[in-house]
C-alpha cells in the first residue's frame, strides 16, 4: 500500500489558513499589533508563549506580571518590556491605565484565573486564559459574565484546535472519509514529581483530568462537534506514596454523544501515558499520535480504497503558539467572538464536574 505524505509546506499553508480564513483583507491590520500583558512567568509562558510570541504576526509582549521582580526583570530585557511596564500581583489593577496593554494571557495556578480574568476586564483588558478555565463552573461562569459586561473578549487557550494535525483531523472527519464514526479512543498522563502545585487539590481543581485529561475530553467534542449526552467516570489511587492525598492519581470515563458515537477516555498522575486519539468509522481508521504536545504531531489514517495516509507533523516548538495569540489579535480586530471562548471553557467544566461526581466526589 503506497502513503500519502504531508511536506512542509503544506503544513504550512494549513497553518496559516487555520489562523486567517475568516480575515477579511479588508480588515487585516497595516502595522497594528496587539500587546499582551504576560500574568504569571512560569514554565508555559516563558519557555512556550512568549518564545512564540516572537514568531507571530500581530501579538506582543508588552507587560509583565509576577511576584518575582528579578525574573520579571530579566524576561523584560529579552522582551524590551520597559521597567514601568513591570507589575506585582498587588499593583496588577494598575494595568488599566497601560495603553500598550490591550490584552493580558493568564499562566497561574488554576484557582487564581477567575480571579486574574476578571480583575483585567474589569481593568479594560482583553484575556487569554489557559486551561481549565477555573476550577469550579461558578467560577468559570463568572469569568464569562465579566467579559461580557466589560465588552472585552475571553478566549481559553485551546491551543490544539488551532494546531494543523489536530485540524486535520476534524477535517478528514468532516469530510466523511472515515463514513460514520463509530468510536473514539484517547489517553494523556504523565508520572508527576513530587511537590508540583497540581497536587494541592485547591489550587489546580483536580488532578490530571483538569491538567491533561482535558486535553482528551476537549478533543471528542471538536472530532465528533457534539456535546456528550452521557458520562460516566471511575477514579483511583494506586500510588500511596503521599503525591495523591489530595487529587486522583487516575481517572476513567466513558461518555455517548447523542449521534451514538461511544468515546472512552483515560488520564493519570501516575504513569507516562503518550496524548493520542483513535477515530473509528465505517470506512476507516484515524490514529493521532502524540496529539497534544507542544510538538511532534503525527496522523496515520487508513480509508477504505484510499492509499495509506502518513502525516508527520515536521513544526517544532513553540510553533502553535503564534496561531493561538494571533487568533485573539484577529477577534479583537474584527469585534468578533473567539473559537474557543469562555463558553467553550464553561462546557468542559461542567463536564469535568460531572465526571467528578459520578466517581464520587461532589463539587
């Protein structure tokens, strides 16, 4: 059986038509950037959005918040973020009166980005906010109720449904090549260190379903663009070596979308489990792998009287990050809402909620 490659450039032009196809030439900036304020300098932000930042066509580092003054300072000098464009978490509101900042990308803890969010809209701020949005639906609701009233965008960094394999996926999907599908299959964990903050229950919510487990979740609803009708969760502790006393170490669910597509689902705290997915249909086979890292995405798919399609995705780090800021920057330009925004955070947390409680644990 022959196979059918992707070259680079390819990839590129998908890339690049993810981000633009619905900018109007009309409306495409001459020169105009957007400005974010970075709010909080951890790993994420400092080794993967900035970085890409420096790619993008229409976003910026501009502002700086941490509660670190030497790291900030030093992440300034790389950025050419000026001294007064440095901010505390106690003079945060401050960014109001900051003109270069015109939006602000939240990197904390999960219990601190409701609060972020809303401080910047209430401070005339668009927000960028990564994932899970918060870490109760009230929060989340919250979160999109400040927005609104502020007249400012809220968009949650999904940044797999703008990254080209991901794309494609759906793409192949919504063309019917697979015919109908049938089944998913999709998995994402890692063997967690001792100490990480994701293991205080408070701050991250939960355990690897709201760090790496969503990234599963989220991707059954974009490959099959159904909410699931039914859900069902087991959750365990199998290493009682002291990182689990407060969070699951892993969880299993099921859940049935009302087209009767049946998806089953894993995340852990506890091994390394490489992010994939598996599309079932009545013509054929998809197989993403890894599907949500940082880089290295890999499609394989195997159709009914097609040649054997084998997509090495050659982008390497930080690339999906420029698509994911430009994708706001184009929002804000156009006045338009974003594809993952605060309703589309607001979903997966209320299915996370419910998976919570069918293993038990109310909230």
């Amino acid at each position: 059986m022959t196979s059918m490659n992707i070259s680079r450039r390819e990839l590129g032009r998908i890339t690049a038509a993810a981000v633009f196809s619905q900018l109007s030439p009309s409306a495409r900036p001459q020169g105009r950037t957007i400005g974010y304020g970075i709010v909080g300098l951890g790993r994420i932000s400092m080794q993967h959005f900035m970085p890409g930042l420096k790619a993008s066509k229409y976003s910026r580092v501009t502002a700086l918040v941490s509660g670190h003054r030497d790291k900030a300072e030093k992440m300034a000098a790389e950025y050419n973020v000026p001294a007064k464009s440095i901010y505390s978490y106690d003079n945060y509101d401050a960014i109001a009166e900051n003109k270069e900042i015109d939006a602000v990308y939240i990197a904390l803890p999960n219990n601190m980005h409701a609060e972020y969010s809303i401080r910047a809209a209430k401070a005339g701020k668009h927000v960028l906010c990564e994932k899970p949005m918060a870490t109760t639906v009230a929060d989340s609701q919250a979160m999109v109720d400040a927005c609104r009233k502020a007249n400012k965008k809220l968009m949650i960094a999904y940044r797999c449904q703008y990254e080209p394999t991901n794309l494609r996926a759906v793409q192949l999907i919504r063309d019917g090549k697979l015919g109908k599908v049938e089944a998913i299959e999709s998995a994402n964990g890692f063997n967690i260190r001792p100490g990480e903050w994701r293991l205080n229950g408070k701050m991250g919510g939960g355990g690897p379903l709201m760090d790496v487990g969503i990234y599963s979740l989220n991707a059954c609803r974009y490959l099959t663009g159904e909410e699931p009708a039914e859900l069902n969760g087991y959750s365990s502790v199998i290493d009682h070596d002291g990182r689990f006393n407060e969070v699951e170490e892993n969880l299993s669910w099921t859940m049935k979308f009302p087209s009767g597509v049946v998806a089953s689902c894993n995340t852990t705290y506890g091994a390394n489990m490489p992010g994939f997915y598996r599309v079932h249909g009545s013509k054929g086979m998809l197989h993403v792998e890894p599907a949500f890292g940082y880089e290295g995405q890999h499609l394989t798919a195997r159709i009914q009287g097609e040649p054997l399609i084998d997509e090495p995705n050659p982008n390497r780090d930080p690339s999906q990050f420029p698509p994911e800021a430009d994708h706001l920057a184009e929002c804000i330009f156009e006045n338009k809402e974003p594809k993952t925004n605060g309703e589309e955070g607001l979903k997966d947390m209320k299915l996370m909620m419910a998976l919570y409680r069918s293993c038990g644990r109310m909230g």
